[in-house]
C-alpha cells in the first residue's frame, strides 16, 4: 500500500512538473495579451455610438462577430475607458488564478499533495474564478433588465443565454469545490496521521 501510494505521488509530480512549464508560459503570456488587446481598444475602434450599457448588453450574446460589430458602429469615449478597464481587471484576475494555479502545481510537483499550503493556493484560485464569474453575470443580468428597448425587440431570450451560462459555470463550480474539498479531508486525515505518528 505504501509503494503504491510513493508511485501515485511521484506520477502526480511527474505530471505537475509538465504542467507548471504550460502554466509558466500562460503567465508570461496573458500580460502580452493584455497589452495588445488595449493597444487594439486604443487604436483601433473608431468613435462611434456603442455605449458601455450597449457594450455589455451585447456581450450576453457574444459571437464571433462581436469585435467587428465594435468596429463598424465604433464605441463612445465612456465606452472606450471601460473596455480598457474591464481589460485590465480581466488580465489581472488571470494572472492571479493563473500564480495560484502554478503555486499548487508547484506543491504538488514537490510531493506536497494534502498540506494547508496546497489548499490555500487552491481555494484562492477558486474564489478568484468564482466571484469573478459572478460579478459577471449579475452585471449583464442588471444590464438587461434594465433594458426596455430588448425587451420589445423580443430579445427575452437573453435571460435563458445567461440562465444557460450558469448553468455550465454551475457544473464546474461544483466539480472545483468537490475537489478542494477532498484536498482539505486529506489534508486533515494526513495532519492526523503524522500527530499519531
């Protein structure tokens, strides 16, 4: 049983050790992203009508057309700034999952698998993911009730899109909680252990 468990732990930081190299290179990348995606909203859409409320209306039903809408019907000088915000809270929020994510695999790698460490940088990679995807969808929730002009335009089907939305965000959130929580029952069960040792 004790072989078996040593295997398990070195295959689980074998396979750690690969993933934080991916992971190492999404947070060098996400800040590139960023940086060329405000150069973009700065330069590149033109001054237009499109306001922040529209902007995120919009968003609910995002294609693979949504930037060359942008584009064409350009964006108010208020929409602009907010665009360049939401940026910038995006890539912040991904590169603070992202250091988390790459902590964790950093335990883990170590053979630290079942330590307060490990829960730790798990649970705030969680928090970050979840509250983020919240404030998310009660925004766009506000946005189009507050919209009366969708309202007639038949557009009620919004509702069901973000109804939909979180219910696939729903699956993972359950799927991520359930894990970290037999990361901490083991880390409990593995604190107990070595107190009886």
């Amino acid at each position: 049983m004790e072989t078996t468990s040593n295997s398990r732990i070195a295959a689980i930081g074998k396979v750690s050790s690969y993933l934080y190299v991916f992971n190492a290179i999404f947070i060098c990348g996400i800040p590139l992203f960023g940086l060329g995606a405000l150069g973009v909203t700065w330069f590149n859409l033109p001054a237009g009508d499109l306001t922040t409320f529209k902007l995120i209306l919009n968003s609910i039903n995002m294609s693979n057309g949504y930037w060359d809408t942008l584009k064409a019907q350009g964006v108010t000088t208020e929409a602009r700034v907010f665009l360049m915000l939401a940026t910038l809270t995006l890539v912040a929020g991904l590169e603070f999952l992202l250091v988390q994510l790459n902590q964790l695999l950093t335990c883990f790698s170590n053979g630290e698998i079942f330590n307060q460490k490990a829960v730790r940088h798990a649970r705030s990679a969680f928090n970050i993911a979840f509250f983020g995807s919240v404030f998310c969808y009660v925004t766009q929730f506000v946005i189009l009730v507050g919209s009366v002009a969708f309202w007639h335009d038949g557009k009620a089907d919004y509702f069901v899109r973000i109804f939909c939305n979180i219910l696939d965000d729903t699956v993972w959130v359950g799927i991520s909680l359930l894990i970290i929580w037999s990361l901490e029952i083991g880390t409990e069960l593995h604190e107990e252990a070595e107190l009886t040792i």
